[in-house]
C-alpha cells in the first residue's frame, strides 16, 4: 500500500502541478486521504492535480516516482507499502535535493525532509489500555494483525503487546495475520473457531478486518459475547464511525490519514516556510459514548467543503458567462447574416415543399390504386386456390379407382399358388404398398372435407365400451405376432356416446396403429376408459419409444413429421384425428417420455350436442366394416419389425455392398437383389450404418438421404472426410427431386444422386460404373513409378497413397522397416491401414514393400554402378543371397543376369 504525491512547478510562480499516485489501506482509508487533500487544495486556487495510483505495487510505485522525477517535480509526498523496497528510490529524489515528505510510514533510511503520520506504537498502547478497561482488568483477547513485516503491523502490535502486560488478568490466546483485508481475516478466523470460543474480546488492526472478524462471530454465534476493537475510525458509508454507531464494533481508535497535513506540509515547504520534520498525528478512542458528536462534526465539515467547492464551481461560471459575453456582439453580426441567409433558404423551401406535396398526391393516388389491385389479385387468387383443391380432391378421388383397379387382380395372384410360387414375395410387396397408397389417398381426401369443406357429422348413440373392442380385436393378429400386449380396460360394460361411427374409427385406427408400430416386440398397449361426471375419457396408453418433449408439441400439426427412427408418414393422422375429435365436441392430447412411452387422451362429451335429430343406431351397420377398413391401417404393419436377415447374402463375393436405408421393404428389396452380385451389408438408421462402414470397409454404399438419427448427405461428409473411408463410393437415394435439393446433395461429396422412384437397373448399372471406375483409379495408383512416388493430389485417397509410398520409399533402406512403425507414423491401427491399402492399392502393405524394394533394385542395376551386395543393403535385404532369391522369383533371373541382359 502506497500514497505518491509530486508537485511541479508551472510557468506562473504561484502556480504547481500536483501528481498524486495512492494505494493506501482500505477503499475508504484512501478516498478520505484523499477528500482530506482536495480540501486542502481547494485552499490553493492554481493548482494542478493529478491523481494515479500503484495499486499495492511496490515495483510500479518505484517508476511512478522515477517518472515524476523525469518530469522534474519540485515535491515528492510518498507512503511507503513496504519500507525496504521504496528506500532507494526516496533517497534518489532526496539527494536530488527533491523535498520529500513521507506520510504515514517511514523508509528504512532517514533520508527525508518531513514525516507526516501517527505513532503505530501509541496506537497499539491505546487500544491495550482501552481493552483493560472495557474486560475490567479481566478477559482472553484475539489479535488480527495487518500485513506481516509491515511496520504499523510490527509497531502496533509491539505497543498493544507491552500495554496488555501490564495487567495480569487479561491474556492474548492467539494472534493470527489479516493482511489488512477482510477475506483474509475471516479465513484466519474461521481456522481457530476453538480460541475464538474461550475468547473475550478481539483487536483488529483496522476496521476492515473488525468488520470480517464480526460477521465470522455472527456466523458462529458469539456476536454477544465477545466485544471487537479496530482501528481507524474513518467517516462516511462503511467507515468505522457508522460501524461503531451501527453497533458493529464496540470501539474504534481514530487513525487520522495525515492528507490534510501532508499538503499544508507541502506547501510550507515550497514557499519557504518553516515547518516540523516530524509532525505526529494524535489518535483517540470512538466508541458509543462520542460516535453521535464525531459523526455531527465530521457532517458539518464534509457541508463545509462543499459550501467552498460551490463557491468555487460559481466563480468559475461567472468567468465563463465573462469570457461568452466577450463574443455576443461577434455572434449578434453573425446571427443577423445567417438570419437573411436562412430567410432565404425557407422561401425556397416553401416553394420545394409545395412541388413536393404535389408529388406526394399523386404517390398516394398510385398506391391507392395499387392497393385496389392486390385486393382485385387477392380474390382471384382465392379462387385459384379454391380450384386447385378442388382439383387436388377429384385426382385424389381418381387415385382410388386405379389402386382398386390394382390391388385385385394383385389379390387374385397371390390366391394362385402357380404365380405365388414363381413371385410370391414381390406380390406381397406390391399388395402390402398399394394398402399403404391407398391410406395416404383417403387421408387427403379427409384431409380436405375437414379442413375447407368443414364437413358435417352425422352422429348416433352407440356402445362406445363393445365399439372401442370391435377395433381393438382388428389388430390383435399384428399384436400376437409380436407378443405385444393388447388390452381394453374399462369398469363400465356398456357407456352410450353420441359419435359418429365411420369418422371416430379413422381416430382409433390411427392410434392403435401408431402404438404398434413405435412399441418394440414384447410390449403393452392399453385402452383404458373412465367415466368423468359428463365426459367419457379414452386413453390409448403404450410403453414403447415415447418422443421429445419438442416433438410432442407439433404431433398435432398438419404434416408434422417426427425423427424417431421407426419410419415415415404423410404427417397428417394425428393432424386430422384431432379435426376429428373437435367436430365431436371433445379434445385430444399427448403425454409422453423418451423410451418410456407415450399416451394420447381423448374426451368426448356424453351429451348430444350435434344435430337436433340424431341418426339411428348405427353400430351394427358398422361392425361389419371395421375389418375391411383397418386393413389399410394393418398391412402396413406386417414384417414391420427387422430388417432383412443377411445370411442369405454371405456367399464369399468380389466386392460387397453396404445398404442404409430405414424403409424395410426397401432395404429388403435392395438387399435381395444385389446379394445376387454382391457380398451385402444392410442398415436400417444412419448411426448403424455409419458402424457399418467403418467395420467392413464395403466397395461401395448405397443410403438413402431421409434417415433416422444421421442423415445420408451427413453420413457422405463423414465418411469422405475420413481417412479410413474416403476411397469408397457413396449413392445418395432421396425422394427431394427439385434441383437445388440434387446440387445440394451432389455437394456433400456423394459420387452419385438418385431419385426416388429409381430404375433398378440403373442403380445396378451405376453400383457397377463406380467399382469400375475405383478399380481404375487403383491401377493408376499401383502404376510403375521410376522413383516410386505418386503425383501430388489434393483428393485424401490420393494423399494418403503419397504419404504411405513416401514412408515406404524413405525407408526402402531399412531392413526392419515393418507395419507398425507405418501406423505409428500414419497414426492409424493395422486393421485400417490393411484394408485402406487393400482397397486402393490391390495388395496387402508387405507385398507392396517388396515390389517398391525389388522395382527400386531394377532401377539401380539398369543406372547405376552399384555392386549387387551394395545394392542389396540400398533396398532394405538383409543378404545378397535372399535378395538374389526374391529378385529372380519376381523376374524369373538373378540381379547378375538382369544387369548383363541390359548392359
């Protein structure tokens, strides 16, 4: 902690600059040094003063005093933080002959002109003999001391040490080190809770600490029992007379800053005057008998100050409103030109603003008629959409007759066992796809009645109980045969809903269906109906997948698609069971957990509420439907579970396949087909299949760009960005056709992009085209080379062959050379770098060695004059005789023969 004052003279005789560099004691300590010291100099009109501060650095205090003595200050006031440290910097400016005024603590030499501070020992003996007679001559006492080696620390400890002595019944248990700060305080407080216990009183070196070492005694609940002591004393908010007054502390001894004295000090000095070398600051104790008086006098004071800086701010406004008045008859000239200047300006304004109005008029009339058009656009645009949902309902109409048209002459081939035989499995395909069609036709068409027809119900009072079961038994056999759990629980054995039959089933079809299809084999799905008061709830419960809280937020929304990796729909079930259910009069909603299931609860009124004569009963009439109309709903439910096994695919082939695709069929398909050509490896989400691709390597990989978990343009820029996977081709299959969806595709590095729906034979054709064309590449990369290096190429295949044949032809010398010190300088296991060289290279890493080896012995025998033997070492052979052994194996003579054959 430091205070670093310089005064320069200016170039008027009464005038000096005062630069002030602080860091003394607590926040409050310094800003009232401070305040004391402009108090002074308000004193001193004409003075300069500059304000910086060391921030309790020793080393930064030193060049802030040799900068001032650069500038050629004519007074030096310094505060020492630590003694040792500032001596020679303040016996430098003294033997300049530099006046130098030490306040509050003294350097280790005597070579100053005045001190300025108070005695640190009469402190301490005051606190001492002020502690006697708060204990009564009895007590146990805890010293917090200031910072160690310090000297108020040394010298205020001394004097409260040899004062306490004195008297027999009072002891200090325990002394520990605060450093001025009140963190450190509490810290060393809270680390002898024993002593603080036994303890009567405490002494801290400032009110700072007093203030920590109060609230560690709240904490530890002995506020009442032990009375505290600081030092200082200061005014203002937070000092050490608002914590006396507060009750805080029981005493403070008042510590004065010495700032005032230092600058009447200063300028005794500087004016020739005599003064003290030692002026000692007198101290007292503040405790509740005179904390109120100190507080008035230093609030009279502190008014006092202001009264002269108010004074001072008026003098200066009155030489200012002086010095402007100088300038009011120049600016009185000038006002009256740019009077007439302006005047003529606003004339032509005027005139610029009537042409302006003008065209503004006539704007206003093009954007009225403008307005009149888009209203004119806006209802022909109306009806254009009205008939293009018109036309969007009558082909959707015409769909159904050739999907009817389709499906039975389909039937009537799987019926044929002759044709069953020969395509029974496509047959099935093609009929489980036209249901599929067929359920994505009446969803749009239901879709539109709702939504702009606002289509009309026609409802009558049913069983909803013997309903809800002639439903649920619908899809029993898509349950059983995947031991799912399939119940209807219900108290009631008959409740009578007003409902509409043919439109509410669509609901529970959806719904069932949905819990089939995310409810992994062995699961539950439930039913459950409970009557409440007027409303009848159905909840169709399940255990299986659950979604995101994100997602179930939109399920309801019209062509809403959740990522759940158990395949796609149109988006519109949910969208329109809930339209559904609202012409019902009742309410739809979702609950649900991620893998711990999901719940929809519909409630529908008991009431009739529809139309004033309600049909009759239509549940029979109905009953006899439900079975042909959830088949559109179960179709798309069988073999719906796993992907399609690949052991039909194991036979040993040339080049292997890897499939990712999350339609079953398809995956299906896809894999029975190329199994006939290819080894096949099948994936049903983009997470698998990227484990896939980095387990077997395959030739090459066909994924679709829609898929669960990873997408395929990410799982292309994945695996071409991967050293272990760059080289092999990548087909994306999407169903996005537009043009910027296919560029779009083409840029995440796939090699070919495909819409759906695709032509087999050219998907076969363009899996065929791309080995092809890798085989090509991988001559080109096993060409012969003179050398043995590869051309410089900015594809990662291509580098990657350059950085393996550079380690091979750097080492072609070393007959140890061998694969893992290969891997440990490519940084990647040998499993990689055996099927990376396999796959580009067309050979295993040690025959490509020893081709580099013998081609490079070709080489020196046809350029060189190299002897054999030489030669042997030069290409990594441990002896001539194994090298002419492998030499004459690859070219069918020894290097001896080779050489003279041509020579």
């Amino acid at each position: 902690m430091f205070l670093l004052i310089g005064c320069k003279k200016s170039d008027k005789k009464s005038l000096y600059t005062i630069g002030f560099s602080q860091c003394i004691g607590s926040d409050l300590w310094r800003r009232n040094m401070l305040d004391e010291m402009r108090m002074e100099l308000s004193l001193h009109p004409g003075v300069n003063f500059v304000y910086a501060d060391a921030n309790g650095n020793s080393a930064k205090q030193v060049e802030q005093v040799k900068s001032m003595l650069n500038e050629g200050i004519d007074l030096l006031i310094i505060s020492p933080n630590e003694a040792q440290p500032l001596t020679g910097i303040v016996e430098q400016a003294y033997n300049k002959g530099i006046p130098v005024i030490v306040i509050d603590r003294k350097t280790a030499s005597a070579s100053y002109t005045a001190y300025v501070g108070a005695d640190n020992y009469q402190v301490g003996k005051l606190a001492g003999e002020y502690m006697n007679t708060m204990l009564k001559g009895r007590g146990n006492i805890v010293e917090v001391m200031g910072l160690p080696g310090s000297s108020p620390a040394i010298e205020r400890q001394r004097g409260f040490y040899e004062a306490i002595s004195r008297y027999r019944g009072i002891h200090i248990i325990k002394q520990v080190y605060g450093d001025w700060l009140k963190d450190s305080a509490e810290k060393q407080l809270i680390q002898i809770e024993p002593a603080l216990r036994t303890a009567d009183a405490l002494f801290a070196h400032n009110d700072v600490m007093a203030l920590g070492s109060r609230e560690v005694l709240e904490r530890l609940g002995l506020r009442k029992k032990i009375n505290i002591l600081g030092v200082d004393a200061l005014p203002g908010n937070g000092g050490g007379l608002q914590m006396v007054s507060a009750g805080k502390l029981n005493a403070s001894l008042v510590y004065p800053t010495g700032g005032k004295e230092a600058i009447m000090t200063a300028f005794r000095i500087l004016n020739k005057e005599s003064f003290s070398r030692e002026t000692i600051l007198q101290s007292f104790v503040i405790d509740s008998a005179n904390v109120q008086l100190m507080k008035l006098q230093w609030g009279k004071i502190s008014s006092q100050q202001k009264d002269i800086e108010r004074q001072q701010v008026l003098l200066a406004e009155q030489r200012e409103i002086y010095n402007n008045q100088q300038l009011v008859l120049n600016i009185i000239v000038i006002t009256l030109v740019l009077a007439i200047v302006f005047g003529g300006l606003a004339f032509y304004s005027l005139t610029e603003n009537r042409k302006i109005n003008k065209s503004l008029g006539a704007k206003n009339n093009e954007i009225l008629n403008q307005r009149n058009q888009l209203i004119e656009m806006s209802a022909r645009a109306e009806a254009a959409t009205e008939a293009k949902l018109n036309f969007f309902t009558n082909i959707s109409h015409e769909f159904r007759t050739p999907l009817t048209l389709i499906l039975s002459p389909v039937e009537e081939m799987i019926q044929s066992e002759k044709i069953s035989h020969l395509a029974g499995k496509q047959l099935k395909l093609i009929h489980k796809n036209i249901f599929r069609l067929l359920r994505l036709v009446n969803q749009l068409i239901d879709y539109r009645k709702i939504e702009y027809d606002k289509q009309q119900i026609s409802v009558s009072r049913n069983n909803l109980v013997s309903f809800v079961r002639d439903i649920l038994e619908s899809f029993q056999h898509n349950a059983l045969k995947r031991n799912i759990s399939l119940s209807l629980i219900s108290k009631e054995q008959a409740i009578m809903v007003w409902f509409d039959a043919d439109l509410l089933d669509k609901v529970f079809f959806n719904l069932i269906a949905n819990a089939l299809k995310f409810t992994n084999d062995g699961g539950r799905i439930q039913l459950i109906l409970n009557l409440r008061e007027d409303m009848i709830e159905i909840a169709v419960q399940d255990n299986g997948i659950g979604m995101e809280p994100g997602e179930a937020a939109h399920v309801f929304e019209q062509f809403y698609q959740a990522d759940n990796g158990m395949g796609r729909g149109s988006g519109l079930g949910l969208s329109l069971s809930k339209e559904i259910v609202s012409l019902h009069f009742g309410t739809i909603k979702v609950s649900s957990k991620k893998w711990q299931g999901t719940t929809f609860t519909i409630s529908l009124p008991l009431e009739n509420k529809h139309q004033p004569h309600p049909l009759p009963n239509a549940a029979d009439s109905n009953k006899l439907s439900i079975a042909e109309r959830v088949k559109i709903y179960t179709t798309d439910l069988e073999e719906n579970a796993k992907p399609a096994s690949t052991e039909a695919f194991l036979a040993p082939k040339e080049h292997s396949v890897l499939i990712i695709e999350d339609n079953t069929d398809l995956l299906n398909y896809l894999g029975e087909k190329l199994g006939k050509s290819y080894e096949v490896f099948l994936a049903d989400n983009g997470s698998a299949g990227l484990s896939e691709a980095f387990q077997n390597i395959p030739d090459i990989i066909i994924a679709d760009v829609m898929l669960p978990g990873v997408s395929g343009k990410a799982i292309a820029e994945t695996l071409k960005t991967d050293m272990r996977t760059s080289h092999i081709p990548i087909i994306l299959l999407t169903a996005q056709v537009s043009m910027e969806q296919q560029i779009d595709g083409i840029k995440s590095m796939a090699d070919a992009y495909m819409t759906k729906p695709f032509n087999y034979a050219h998907l076969q054709a363009t899996v065929k085209n791309l080995i092809g064309n890798r085989l090509i590449l991988k001559e080109h990369f096993t060409s012969e080379v003179s050398h043995g290096t590869l051309p410089v190429s900015k594809t990662l295949d291509k580098k990657f062959i350059n950085d393996f044949s550079g380690i091979v032809e750097q080492n072609l010398a070393n007959e140890n050379l061998n694969v893992d010190e290969i891997c440990k300088t490519l940084n990647i296991s040998r499993v990689q770098l055996y099927r990376k060289v396999k796959a580009l290279l067309g050979c295993s890493v040690t025959d490509y060695i020893l081709n580099r080896r013998l081609k490079k012995a070709k080489y020196l025998l046809l350029n060189e004059a190299y002897s054999i033997a030489e030669i042997t070492y030069m290409v990594g052979f441990s002896s001539p005789n194994y090298f002419s052994t492998v030499f004459k194996t690859k070219y069918s003579c020894t290097p001896s023969e080779f050489k003279k054959q041509h020579s």
